[in-house]
C-alpha cells in the first residue's frame, strides 16, 4: 500500500500529492479546481468541524446560513473589498439550459440572462452586511455574533488539492458590535480560538500576529493571523480574524442608536478557517509512510488487525477482539475491527499506517493464550506487547502521549528552522538554502517588503504579538525598526 | 409579538409566512428566490442534520464533497435526467470581473468565458457516478454508501420560504451496489429511515409509497416518498428515495467484475430530504399564536421566565433558576433562561410562544415562598403549577407526553380529513371543497392521471405500500384496478 509515496526528502511536493492520494483524502474532479473530498478525508473534516463549532458555541456564536449568490454590485459598494475580491470569480449569467436545434445535448438558453449577474460568494461580507441593514437598529439588537459553514468559489489559477482550490469548504464568523473596543476584543478571541485549535486539536504549533498592510484582508483595518511551520520550513496561514472597523456598515448604511440615543455607524469583524487546515494537518506530521494523525482528530483511533491461519483462529480473535473494543469504547475511544479476509495482516498494516491511525492492535494465536496484545504507534512506529487485562488505560494514555509528542515534535522542528538575522545577506541565504522562519527587523514600509519579496519570494508573514521591543535596522533598508517581523516563503 | 400574525383558518398562506418571519426562522434575501435562515431556524435545522446524520452513519453510510459546479455535457449523458434537471438552473458561463472602463463599478470580462458551462448543482447523480467510475471496478468495492450535506440550485419561478427556494439545503445520497436486490433493499431501508425521523422526531405522521410513472424522479426506475398532510389538508412530500436500476452506471460507464470474473454495471440509489422540511414542521404543527416544536427538535425545550419587581427580587429568582437549570440540564433537557430587564413578562411570553418553545416555567415572589413554579406547555396552552422539587422529572415526563400529543394530534387530524371515494363526483367535491387526501381507484394510466390533475389539481401523491389490495374500478374511466391510491393538492 505505501509502495508510491514519493520521498518527503527528494520531492515535497508530489510526497504531498502523493499522501493525500493513497491515504484516500480527496482527489481531483471533472471540474477544474474542484476537488472531491472522499469518505476518510471527510471524517478528519467532520471532527475538525465539530471542534470548532463547540469552541464558537461556548464563546456565544450561533450558526446562521446566507445565500451562495450574492449580486454584482454589492461587491463594488466597499472599495478595497472589490479591489480584493470581486475579481477571479464564478459568474452567474444565465438561468435555463435548453435544447440544441440539432438535437446534440444541451445549450445556454440565450433568452434566460439574467438583468443583473451573480457572483458565487467567494466571501460573504456584502450579502451578510445586507441583511445585517434590516437586523440592527439600536445598541439593544448588538452584537450580533453568527457564523456561518458554507462553500465558496475563488476562481484561482494554480490549484493544490486542500491548499489552493476553486471551490473550497469554510467557516465564515461576521460579527457586529456597538463599539469598537468590543470588535477589536472579538477578532483577538477568535485568533486565540484558533489558535488554541490548530495547536491543540491539530497538534500544530502556530505563531499569532498581525498583518503587514499589503497582506491584510480587502476591506480590513486589522488582520490577525496564525501561522504555521510546514515540514519542507514554509509557513502556512491556518487562520484569520479581521477587525473591519466601520468600512461594511458604512458601505451598507447599517447604522444604530446607543444609549444616549446618537446615531452611529456599526463595527465588524470576520474570521475564517477552512479545508486548507486539512493541508496543514497533512504537511505538519506525515513521513514516507504516510498519514500522522493527532489521535484527537483522526476518525478512529485504534484498529485491530487479526492474525490467523484458519477461520477457528479467525473466530477467537474476533471474539476476543469484541471485548476489547467495548472496554476501550466505555472510555470514548473510538476503534475499529478489520476482520477483512480478502487482505492480508502486512497489507492492513501498510493500509493503516497510510492513512495515520495513531494505535493498531495485532491479535495472534500466540497473544490469545498469553492474554497479550500487540500495540504499535504510528507517531514513532514503536511496538510493545501489553496485557490484554486494563488495555484500556494503557490506551487512554497512550493516546495523550502520542496527541502531545506530535505537537512537541513539530515544536522542535520548528525552533530548529527559525533563524534571527542582522543581514539581509544572511537573510537571503537562509531564504533560498536552508528555508525556515526568520526574525528580523523591518522598516515598516510596504515599498521594503514588496521588494524583499520580488528578490526573495520570503513573505512577511506576520508581526508577532509577542514580539519583544528591541531597537533594530531594517535588514534591507538600515531604517530604524522596533521590533522583528516572521519572514517566510508560503504556502 | 404574536399580533401580525394572520389566522390560520382565514388566509393559510399569509399565516405561514408570518410564522416564518415572526419566529425568526428566515427570510428573503436580496437575491430572487434564495433565503437568509436565520439562527433560531439554522438551530432547528442543525437538530435535524444531527439526528439524521446519526441515522444515516448507523445504516452504514459516510459523509463525503463532491464539487458545486457540474459541466453542462454531463447532463446530457442520462436522457431522462436531463430533461428533469438541466432545464432552470443556475449557468456559470465566465470566470473573471473587471472594472468598467467608465470608472462606474465592475463588469464581467468577455475575455473570461468559459469553454464548457458550468451548472451549479441543482442534484448531484452526474458529478458523483463520473467519480465513482474511478473508484469500482470489482465486487470489492462495493457497496458504496455516501451521503453528502449540500446546498443545491433549481431556478424555480414562485418561491416560498422553505417549501420552495431557489437554494436551498439538503443531504442526498448516493449508493452503488452489486445487484438490483441490494440496490432496493437500500432504497426501501432509507425510506423507512425518512419515515422514522419524519415521526418519531418532527411528530408528523406519514404515508409510505410509491411514486406513478409521472412523478419519478428523472433517471429512477421507482421512488419511495412520504407524503404528510398540513394543516390545510394539502400534502407535503417530506422525504423521496429512489432506485436508479443501471441508468447513471450505463451513462457513465461504470462497470464491475462481480465474484464469477464477469463484467456487469453497477446498480445504484439516491435519496434525499431538505430544508422542505422545515416548512412541514412549521405547517403541521403551528397555531394562530405561533409555532409549536416538538421537544426533540427545539433548539432550547424549556424556557425560565423570572416575574419580579425590583432588582432583589430578580436576583433571589435568578439563583433558584440556577438550581433547576442543573438539574434539568443532568437529565439531558436543554434550557434558556431570559432574565433581559428591557422586556416585560408579558412580552416574553408572547415571544417564546411564538417561537414554539415546548415549555415555560414563569417564577415569581410567591412561588419562591411556595417552593413552586408555574408550568406552560406550549402545545396545549395548560399551565399549572409544580413543586420545584422534583421538577425535572415532571419535564422530562412533560417532554414525552408533548412529542405524542403533537404527533397524536397530527394522527387524528390526517385521519379526519382522509376520505376514502369511488365516484368522481365525490372525489371533486372533497378536493374542491373539503381538501384533504382521497383513497380512490385509478386504471394505473398516466392520461387518466393527467386528466384528473388538469381537472381538480388533485394528483397522485403515491400508491401506498400499505394498500389494500382489492377489486375496484377506477374513479375517472371505469377501468379496473387492484388497488386505491392516495390523491391530494400537494405543495
């Protein structure tokens, strides 16, 4: 089964592909950047979701749906958000297909244009903010706190199954409050959401900041970001939450009255995660054998694999098997029997470690009557033999140390590829040899870093909140800076 | 709260939409024919996706994402599916926006078109069977059960909200099995699932049955559906599951090596509810003072509303509130507590009525004296009072007797306004001017069937699974028929 990965070492990226493809996540479909997402890829999704949406539950959001269509126009009513999203995008001309004179197939019905086109939401601020208009109108109907699970449409050129697709599954939150003190809290609590998330969940150290200008969220005033270390030292944006100041109430004329009866102009934010996190997942933790998934969100946590020579063994494993997934699942472990006899052991082990199922399970005759079970980590592929008799503790546990020596893992991984540089010489070798994360000081100017990127394709990333005040020169420029910014190339 | 809404029994229709817009469940957006279903609906609909996904999983099926946009030459390839679907729909024909050369907002950029069309997905049979292509090719990989969670387009011309939208949201399944055998055993098993939610947790009593000729859908060779009367006596269809025979493996050319090495297509299924059902719900169950949820559906099922005069009063009947929430919520039951100062007793009351809250507790000085508290079912208007001791097993009691009565109700009513006719005369008479469903002999023609249609605007809602099989003749020409079938107005 893992015969075909390609080797992270000598090709990331068809590694990448390849993991993606023989792990059964999602593959390509018919339609050009559109991916379909299968069964087991799905499931990581379905936990990842469930996950997220208690978080933003217990932080007093509520879900909500808006249409996928959303009206031209409404795109050119803010101005930096047009500039930003209303470009590369799935248009709706036409309502009704009929058939050909000639009788071959299908054609556009040329009577059915419709007056005014419509964009598929590649983002759903205008026709959120449209209805937020009749919603709003004293300090009493604030905030508003909704989110929304929903596909958008980004008509983007090079696509990457999870990284970069036309069409792609999120979450949206779009908030609405009185004051701004209140949105700006907001944007900072759902960074920490995430963050909290894709660290804990994910087992993917990230990095919280704030966006340089040029990288903001069209129509933003503030953007947050998390970013995290991929395994080849390029950063992945996993999450962003945007303090929209009054820019969409101003462009949709939602306006409130406060407790002093003064007229004012509403203050928003947004924030969104989507399958790109998948993508993360993936690249953060998996080897040549493929998937590693953090036993929080893989979709079964232990698989049991029998080994047997005959049906009579086959049946007293099976039986013995039974009773150690209801020990396992009377502590919320989920578990699976493969009692498949047209596989064999070695190919359901390849199978599994394929598709990173933390713990397997190998039965034997020879485990059956010590009362023993073989238990293998996919994290560090150790094997250990374990008495059958309180396997269930064992586990538990076992899965709590394999949830964290990921993280700690990927950690390391990314101290050893962070640089703090002086020199933009230093910084260009690490850029193009070595790859990873550097610190360094920036003027603070968008002309710098635009040229720093034409030269070196590095990013700035973020700037770090907890970044220390220290006295610096720009690396490019030798203007005074104080503090360093997250250089990297990214996904 | 509850004025503005129009008597059921005077104008049905407007009495529907004021639920929907009184409650807060949805509304009209800015674009023709798509909804805005706003938290408190998005929360009864995610009590529906909950438990119909866990009885979706528990029969075996997996949740997967198939691409929004589907090529136009797909539908072309099933004869009868295009004819049904590929008629008014949403067309993406270009990919890119650009500003106008006047400086006056954005237009599509002719130079952006599309080689092939892209239709957004008013279902998706196409999409998925030229995936599945790929992933059988022998009796090993099947059966495949899939279910997706989606939004679809049809470009219907008169909307309302939830029974008939542009977009709306739905799960459609779709299986692929080795034999006809299997491929109807699956088709029937999830009929009885629709059944079983649609009864046992929206409490509307269905009709089981077959769908004519006629009314299949575009590609089945039989669909299931169930049929439930509203409050009008019209039908809704509530739920369909369709056997597909080797139609899309034909059209797609999906074929598998079955366990003798011979070749043979694939035999499928799909089946699917929607966002409809919110509209059944809403029809079934309602009265002229709001909605009425069944407890396994509402989004909180017990309500406290504090009756009080000053602030001490308000914070002796917060804490007792505190108390029998924990104890409700450690027996499962789910409950809000409404302790908001800008809105009067009255004002609340009229609200949770609206919003079909199956419980209220109201609270005030002299209950707290008293050790009591006054309890208001919804579905009946009773109250009476309770000793707070002890009251969540009086809810939880409460609970079940309300999730029968409506059912009950809902039972009694149907089987009033069920008629079983042999002459036409009758049977015009009670669909003009009784409404209701009618049990009548049909010669099993569709010309008869369109006659009856064109005539009374009466058609077959379905040939009960259940019916009699008895010698009869038909309503309308005479002919002899087998057995009745159930004919009503339907939405």
């Amino acid at each position: 089964m893992s015969k075909g990965i390609a080797k992270r070492s000598e090709n990331y990226s068809q590694w990448y592909n390849d993991i993606v493809n023989k792990a059964d996540l999602a593959e390509n479909s018919a339609v050009r950047g559109s991916m379909v997402i299968k069964p087991y890829g799905y499931a990581i999704w379905e936990k990842m979701q469930a996950q997220l949406d208690k978080m933003f539950k217990e932080t007093g959001h509520e879900n909500a749906y808006f249409p996928l269509f959303i009206p031209k126009s409404f795109f050119s009513k803010e101005a930096d958000h047009v500039e930003g999203f209303a470009k590369e995008c799935a248009v709706v001309t036409h309502y009704r297909l009929r058939n050909r004179a000639d009788g071959k197939g299908i054609e556009v019905d040329p009577d059915a244009k419709l007056e005014e086109e419509l964009i598929v939401r590649p983002t759903s601020e205008t026709i959120i903010w449209n209805s937020y208009k009749k919603w709003i109108q004293s300090y009493r109907d604030l905030p508003i706190l909704i989110n929304q699970w929903a596909n958008v449409v980004r008509w983007e050129m090079r696509t990457r199954l999870f990284l970069r697709t036309a069409e792609f599954l999120w979450q949206e939150g779009h908030t609405a409050h009185a004051t701004a003190e209140e949105a700006i809290a907001e944007t900072k609590q759902m960074i920490n959401v995430y963050a909290d998330f894709v660290e804990n969940y994910m087992a993917v150290p990230v990095i919280k900041g704030t966006k340089t200008e040029n990288e903001r969220f069209a129509g933003a005033l503030e953007t947050y970001s998390i970013e995290a270390m991929m395994q080849d030292g390029k950063a992945l944006q996993t999450g962003t939450s945007h303090f929209l100041g009054q820019n969409f109430a101003k462009a949709f004329d939602v306006k409130f009255t406060d407790k002093n009866s003064k007229l004012d102009y509403v203050w928003a934010t947004s924030w969104g995660v989507s399958t790109r996190l998948m993508g993360a997942l993936i690249m953060a933790h998996s080897d040549d054998k493929g998937l590693i998934l953090p036993p929080k969100l893989a979709p079964y946590q232990v698989v049991i694999v029998p080994i047997y020579k005959n049906q009579e063994q086959l049946d007293k494993i099976t039986e013995k098997a039974k009773e150690l997934m209801a020990a396992l699942r009377a502590k919320g472990i989920t578990v699976k029997y493969d009692g498949r006899d047209t596989h064999r052991p070695g190919n359901k082990f390849a199978e599994y470690e394929l598709k990173g199922v933390p713990v397997r399970f190998a039965i034997g005759p020879r485990d059956l009557e010590q009362g023993n079970v073989e238990v293998a980590r996919r994290d560090t592929l150790e094997k250990k033999i374990y008495p059958q008799e309180g396997i269930a503790d064992v586990v538990e546990n076992l899965l709590d140390e394999i949830q964290k020596n990921m993280y700690n893992k990927a950690l390391q991984f990314r101290k050893d590829n962070t640089y703090t540089v002086d020199t933009y010489d230093e910084f260009k070798d690490i850029i193009e040899n070595k790859g990873g994360f550097v610190l360094a000081h920036w003027d603070g100017s968008s002309e710098t870093e635009e040229k720093i990127k034409n030269e070196t394709k590095a990013t700035i990333r973020c700037i770090p909140i907890d970044a220390v005040e220290e006295e610096g020169k720009c690396i490019f420029t030798g203007k005074p800076s104080k503090r360093r910014v997250l250089f990297a190339k990214a996904y």
